[in-house]
C-alpha cells in the first residue's frame, strides 16, 4: 500500500505553513496601505493622473499589453501624422475599431470611485487623463483635464474646422469635411505637442497637489508621463495604482498591484 511517508508531511506542513505567513504577511501590508491612504486621501489636494489600464475593465484594450495588438500593427505605429498621411484609410479602419468598442463602453468601478473622490474631496482634486474615451466623463466626473484629445472631436486636415461625431461606424470612410479635406481624430498623435491650457491645467495642479495618484499608465509616454516625477519633486506624496511594474514606481511612496476597479473603490 502507498502512504505517504510522515518526513514528507511535515516538510509540506513546515513550507505550507511558511506560505501562509508570508502570503498573510503580505496582505496585512498591503491592507494597510489602503488604510493610510484611505486616512490622508479625506484631507489632502488630490490629483489622479489616469492612463488607459483605468479603461481595461471596460474592456478598452490598453496600446502596450497583450491585448494591444491590433491586425497586427503596433498601435504606436498607427497613431502618427506620418501613418495618416500615408495612409489614412487604414488609420480610420482602426480608430473605427476602437470608437466601436469605446461606443459599447460603461465605466468601470474605478471611474466611478474617482468621480466620488471628486465629490468628496474637501481640499481640492483634479482629474487629468491621457484617455480619449470620455469614459471619466460618462461616469460624471467633472473639469476634467484631457491632455490627448476626445476620441469623437473630428478635426480637419485642410480647413481646421472642429466637430463632434458619434457615428459608428463612420462614412464615409475616410470622413470628410464639407470643404472637401480629409477630417482625422481630435486627438494628440506621438510626435504632436499637447494642448497647451490642458497641459498649463495639469502641470499646474501637479505642482500644488498633496497626493498624486498615478493610475493605470506605463508611463512612458512624454510629456505626461513627466507630471509623476514633477509632482514628486514639488513634495506630493505618490501612489501608485497598476498590476504590473511601470518607470514610475520610482518615484511611488505607495504602489497599489492590482486592478484600478477593484483598488480604487477601497480608497474611499
Ligand atoms: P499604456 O497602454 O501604455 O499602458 C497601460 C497601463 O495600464 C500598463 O502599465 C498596464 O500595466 C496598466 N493596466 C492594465 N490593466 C489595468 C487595470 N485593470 N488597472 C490598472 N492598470 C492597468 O497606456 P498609457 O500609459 O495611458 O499610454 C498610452 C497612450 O495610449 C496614451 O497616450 C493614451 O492616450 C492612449 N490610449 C488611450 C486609451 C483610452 O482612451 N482608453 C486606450 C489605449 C491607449
């Protein structure tokens, strides 16, 4: 008969009971981090940067990730002046792509729990997002600093004449303006310099906040991904909120791994 020998037992018992220290150990931690910056997020001036993993729950896939890849282009490649002008039918097929998705789209309870923040915020709080969803926006957040455009503003190339349009899927493809140029997304392309009253916003806001909530971006993508580091030399406290690793964490007082939808609703 096989039974198992009892040295084997109590060396899994020994390593079980090593994990479970450690992992309870590790949780403890983590609770209490919430906890401290549950406390002092009641009275401190907030900003909450947000990058596109604050959309992943909605199911707004994120450019760099695994769900990133679309017909195989890199979306770093696609959304460039470069790429519109060579070929802009391609680019529209896929901002049609994502505004269809984003279309579908309901925000997350990490949107929502940002926009109860705003509400509860006794000493100030900015939003300043790099998405182009408007999902901050549909879960009723407010004065929110969009420092890479709207996906549904349509801008165009020869007169410059701005406009919303919701329609999904757009015609023609590629949409044109009455005046017969060709109309692109309202948004910042790599390459292009940001708006400048959104970036005076969140570099301004940065500058004076108390907490600094860096939610859901890889930073990587300058020059908003500076406003962590601005934030942190002007005395702010960092947070982090991210299930991977990002550059910023080196600038992070606290790092929160995990999902922004399941996170964010603990800190309030
Ligand atoms: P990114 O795609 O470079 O990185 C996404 C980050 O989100 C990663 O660090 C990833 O680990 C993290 N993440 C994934 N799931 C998450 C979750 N559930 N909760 C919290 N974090 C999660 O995005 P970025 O840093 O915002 O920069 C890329 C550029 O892409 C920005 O300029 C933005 O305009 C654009 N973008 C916007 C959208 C959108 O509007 N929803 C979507 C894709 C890309």
């Amino acid at each position: 008969m096989l039974l198992p020998r009892i040295d084997n037992l109590l060396r899994y018992s020994i390593v079980s009971n090593f994990w479970q220290n450690f992992l309870s150990r590790i949780g403890v931690e983590v609770e209490s981090t919430t906890e401290t910056v549950r406390r002092s997020l009641k009275t401190a001036r907030i900003v909450a940067f947000t990058g596109a993993g604050i959309s992943a729950e909605s199911q707004v896939p994120t450019f760099r990730g695994k769900d990133g890849l679309w017909r195989n282009y890199r979306p770093e490649a696609l959304a460039t002046a470069a790429a519109f002008e060579s070929d802009p039918h391609l680019v529209w097929e896929w901002y049609d792509w994502l505004r269809s998705l984003i279309h579908a789209a309901q925000p997350n309870p990490g949107h929502l729990a940002l926009t109860e923040l705003q509400q509860r915020a006794a000493a100030g709080f900015t939003l300043v997002t790099q998405n182009m969803d408007g999902l901050h926006e549909k879960a009723g957040s407010q004065d929110v600093v969009k420092l890479h455009g709207d996906i549904w503003l349509l801008r165009c190339t020869k007169c410059g004449r701005e406009g919303r349009n919701e329609q999904v899927p757009i015609e023609p493809m590629p949409p044109l303006c009455p005046c017969g140029g060709i109309l692109r997304p309202g948004i910042v392309w790599f390459g292009e310099m940001l708006p400048v009253d959104e970036w005076e916003r969140a570099t301004d806001a940065a500058q004076s906040a108390e907490i600094f909530m860096a939610i859901g971006t890889s930073a990587v993508v300058y020059p908003a991904a500076g406003l962590v580091q601005m934030a942190k030399h002007a005395r702010a406290r960092v947070l982090i909120v991210n299930p991977e690793p990002s550059p910023a964490d080196e600038y992070a007082d606290w790092i929160l791994r995990g999902p922004a939808g399941e996170i964010l609703p603990r800190l309030l």
